[in-house]
C-alpha cells in the first residue's frame, strides 16, 4: 500500500487523484457541508504536491477559484452555482492539460538503429555485470543492438562522458540521468545547465534521442520543467514519468528504495520497450 501511494506521488498521477477529490467536494457539499469542503482543500493540496511541472499560475488559479467557491457557500444560491461552476471548469481544464502534457510511450522508433544508454544505477545495475538489466532485457525481447553505457552514481555532468562513447552516425540514445542530481541537492540552474550540456552532447541529425522524466517529490517542480523546456527545444522525445516512478515505488521493483530489482528492471524493459512500438 505504501508503494503504491508512493508511487502515486512521484509519479504526479497525485494530480488526478487531487482534482477528483475536487469535483467530488462539490458535488457533496450540497449534503454534507463540512465533508465536501474537506474534500475540495484535501484535494487542493494534492494537486499541489504532485510537482507536475505546469507553469505556477495554474496552481494559483486552482487556489483562487477553491477560494472563491470557499467563500460563496455564504451566499445566495446563484453564486454558489456559479462559483461551483468555475471551480469545475478549472478542475476541468487542469485535468485535459495534464493528460495532453504526458509524454507517450510508442514512439515508433527505428528497429535497425543501434541504441546507446547513457544512465546511473537504475540502468546500470548493482556490481561489475549488467546482466539482467533492463537494457539487456530490451535487447533481448526486442532483437536490437543496444550498448549500455550507464554507470553507478552518474549524473548530467559526467553523462557527458559517457555520450563521447557513442560512435559518428544513425544512433537512437536513451537519456536515464538526473537523479542523482536531485538526490545531490543540485540547484535548478546547475541543473539546467548539465541538461542542456549533456543534450547538446548527444543530438545530431541522424540522431534519434529520448529522455526518461524523472519522479519528483512535492514541489520539485522547477526540474520537471527544465526538463520539459529541454526536450521541446532541441526535438528530444520524453518519456512518462510514471515509468521510472513505478520502477522505484511500486512493491518489489527497487532492492534498497534506490536500486532496481529483477522485477523493477523487467518493468522498465516492459514500458520502455513500447518505444519502438
């Protein structure tokens, strides 16, 4: 159950969870006041720890429009409705933008490219070998030729290094990296920074280039978003962050909370794999 909740959290499907305790507030308050108040501000307050990376005025508005129906329940009926209504609509809205936002999983990348992984240890492994690892799985299931260049405690700035592996020519690259540097306590601007160096580091006109997003904690926002900002500017296809969220949080996918299971890798072989699909 903690997984699960965990991984609700990180993976900012919170969000939804959040934004339908809204809707059903309203709907209850009609009969039971104190409940469906509860309910509105519970799910306020999930939707903003969700750090799903939506510029800040769309949690302020959502705050405003809970106030104003907050307020309106000392007032005549028409402006309850109408407050109700805008309250709705906002939930509405907030809901259509955060699904469009997610990235998809198929992206009908090339079967004859060779793939290249630039990752820390949840692509890595634990030890010398990377036997078991989810791009060894992806190789295997999928026949592809697949070059695993993660290493343990890497981060943005030494993924540099491991893209200078990655010979001239046709290449899909996957990007696993960033949270060490959340771990690590790297600022937003350091950050960006390294994303931008490494992305950089990477594109190329014969170049395929995909970039997993990564789970955030309440109010990490601000990373998600850089990510979001790199990835539209240079072309790179991101991935949903729910697939590295369920590698992590959900039951028996992570050995210690940090590193993947056999299970967590088979997970991300699964999800990852749609890539090409």
């Amino acid at each position: 159950m903690v997984g699960v909740l965990l991984y609700l959290l990180i993976s900012g499907d919170m969000l939804y969870c959040g934004l339908f305790g809204v809707a059903l507030g309203v709907a209850a308050e009609r009969w039971r006041p104190k409940l469906g108040a509860g309910l509105v501000w519970s799910g306020l307050v999930l939707a903003l720890a969700s750090a799903v990376p939506f510029h800040s005025l769309v949690y302020v508005i959502l705050l405003v429009c809970g106030a104003g129906w907050q307020a309106s329940r000392f007032r005549s009926t028409r402006v309850q409705k109408c407050a109700a209504t805008i309250l709705l609509v906002a939930v509405t809205v907030v809901f259509g933008v955060g699904v469009s936002d997610r990235g998809p999983s198929g992206l009908g990348l090339p079967m004859d490219r060779a793939v290249y992984v630039l990752g820390d240890s949840l692509s890595a492994g634990l030890g010398t070998s990377k036997e078991g690892t989810w791009p060894q799985l992806v190789s295997l299931q999928l026949n592809l030729s697949v070059s695993n260049l993660a290493r343990q405690g890497a981060t943005l700035a030494t993924g540099v290094l491991q893209a200078r592996a990655i010979p001239e020519g046709e290449a899909t690259v996957l990007i696993e990296l960033g949270g060490n540097d959340l771990l690590g306590g790297t600022t937003p601007a350091q950050f960006a920074a390294d994303l931008h160096a490494l992305v950089l580091a990477v594109t190329g006109t014969e170049r395929r280039v995909v970039m997993f997003e990564l789970p955030l904690v309440p109010f990490q926002n601000e990373y998600g978003r850089i990510q979001r900002e790199v990835s539209s500017l240079y072309g790179v296809a991101l991935l949903p962050r729910s697939i590295l969220a369920g590698a992590v949080a959900l039951p028996g996918h992570a050995s210690d909370g940090l590193h993947l299971s056999a299970r967590g890798h088979s997970w991300v072989a699964m999800r990852g794999g749609q890539m090409w699909r």
